[in-house]
C-alpha cells in the first residue's frame, strides 16, 4: 500500500510544485497558509518516498545486492516505469545539445556504416525554430498588451522555451545518432527515442523504396516498424523472425519489417547486402 502511494505522488506532486514555482516567479501573491499547507505536503511526500526507498533498499540489501543493484532496484521499484522513461529522454536530450553544440562526430563502431538521416529533416526543423522563437516572443508581447497575468504569461513562456529545447534537442540527437550497419547487425535509429537492434542473420530481403506518407515519425503496426523524417521512408528490411523493439516511451513490441529513411539509401542497401565480414 504504501509503495502503490509514493508511486502514485510522484505523478500528482511534482508538477504541482513546478506549478507552485511558475507562480511565485510570476510574482502572484499567494496567501501564507496555502504556502505553509504546499510545502508541508511537499514535505510529507518526500519522507513517505524515503522511508519507502530506505524499505526496499534494505529488503534488496538483505537479498544479497550490492549496493549499486540495491539502488538500481529500488529506484526501478519506486519511480514508475513511464516517469523513469521521460526523465533518461530528458537527460539525454539536453546532454544531445551540449555535445553537438561542441562539435562532436557520431560515435560509429570500428569498420561499421553510418547511415546519418538528419540531412532531410534540417531544414524543415530550422524552419519550426524560427517559427517558434517567433512565436514565443509575439504571444509574450500580445498577452502583456492584454494585461494577462503574470502567471498565464510565464506558463505559456515556460511551455513554449521547453519547446524550443526539445526541437533542438530532437535535431542534435539525430545528427549525433545515425543508423549503423556492422558486422553483426542494423541498429535502426531515431535520436535518443529510439534504437532497434536487428541482427543481420534474421534480415531475409532489404530493397530501396520511397515512400512519401508516412505517418508519425515512429510507428509499430501490423508487425512493421517505421521510422519516418518528414514523413518519407526510403528502405524496407524484411525479416525472418521477429525481433523486439523499444518504443520512445518504453513500450515492447515484435516486428517482422522496418522502413526507415536514411540520406542515402543506396549506401545502407550496398552495406546490408554485402557479405559480413567478422574480424
């Protein structure tokens, strides 16, 4: 009962205290008891999430786990799968700038292929940019025009400069990214949200075909896996078996045929259907 409750706050409680923080920066006057009652319920939860953490750290612990597994464990056990999963796209996202904002290559493993695919969505993605930053600073100067209060106008600020970042984080991870065709395998991939690892034992046929609507631009249905830039695909691998892929929110799924779009497709079809060679 009372892991079911520290799991369930961590849903309710932190984005009623980033709530509570929009409004304090916009300057709202919030009256000292609901002040005293958000922080003594902050409060609350967060030694309720330590003595359930301190709970199973030692059920682990007596289990014979190191400390490092115990840890691991217990943060698997008390932080829901869907919030760990945003929180590492997060992380991963905002490390995706600093590393592309300092030049550095792709990491491609030694005599693989790299098969990058962000050359088609730059464009259309510097476009969104500017439109956004656009657009985040004439809703700013519109609400204050129609004395909006403050906290409406931080909100809004906040929502569209975290939006901002996720399109720059979204094209950093992408550039930095790339499928990858080795010995061993395909790793089919989108940004921080998405490598699908197929080995190349199971790929029966892979043929270049262009495909121009495509929906989303990651998708599983009717066991096929597509991952679109701009709506385009333009390879299609078959398998002969399935294999189990990870959707960007965390979600499993079995697929038996990816279409995906690289900048160059005729590469990626040469290095798959040339014979693989093992050091």
């Amino acid at each position: 009962m009372l892991l079911r409750t520290a799991r369930a706050a961590l849903y309710v409680v932190p984005p009623l205290e980033l709530l509570l923080l929009v409004m304090l920066a916009a300057g709202v006057p919030l009256p000292t008891p609901v002040l005293v009652a958000a922080e003594t319920g902050v409060a609350a939860v967060l030694a309720l999430e330590l003595l359930v953490a301190r709970r199973l750290f030692r059920a682990e612990r007596r289990g014979g786990a190191g400390r490092r597994v115990a840890l691991s464990a217990t943060v698997a056990h008390l932080v829901p799968p869907l919030v760990r999963r945003l929180l590492e796209l997060e992380v991963r996202g905002l490390a995706a700038i600093a590393l592309f904002a300092v030049r550095r290559r792709p990491a491609v493993p030694p005599g693989a292929v790299a098969a990058p695919y962000a050359r088609e969505q730059a464009p259309m993605l510097l476009v969104m940019l500017f439109l956004m930053v656009v657009e985040t600073a004439g809703i700013d100067l519109l609400l204050v025009s129609l004395d909006v209060p403050a906290v409406a106008r931080v909100t809004v600020l906040v929502l569209d400069v975290y939006g901002i970042v996720f399109a720059l984080a979204l094209g950093a991870s992408c550039a930095l990214r790339p499928h990858v065709v080795s010995a061993g395998e395909l790793r089919v991939r989108f940004g921080e949200y998405l490598d699908a690892r197929v080995p190349r034992a199971l790929i029966s046929s892979v043929r270049q075909v262009r495909n121009y609507n495509e929906g989303g631009m990651v998708s599983v249905a009717d066991d096929r896996l597509v991952v679109a830039v701009s709506s385009q695909t333009n390879v299609v691998v078959e398998l002969a078996g399935p294999v189990t892929v990870v959707r960007p929110l965390g979600g499993r799924a079995e697929v038996r045929s990816i279409r995906f779009f690289a900048d160059d497709p005729a590469a990626v079809v040469r290095a798959l259907r040339a014979p693989a060679v093992t050091a």
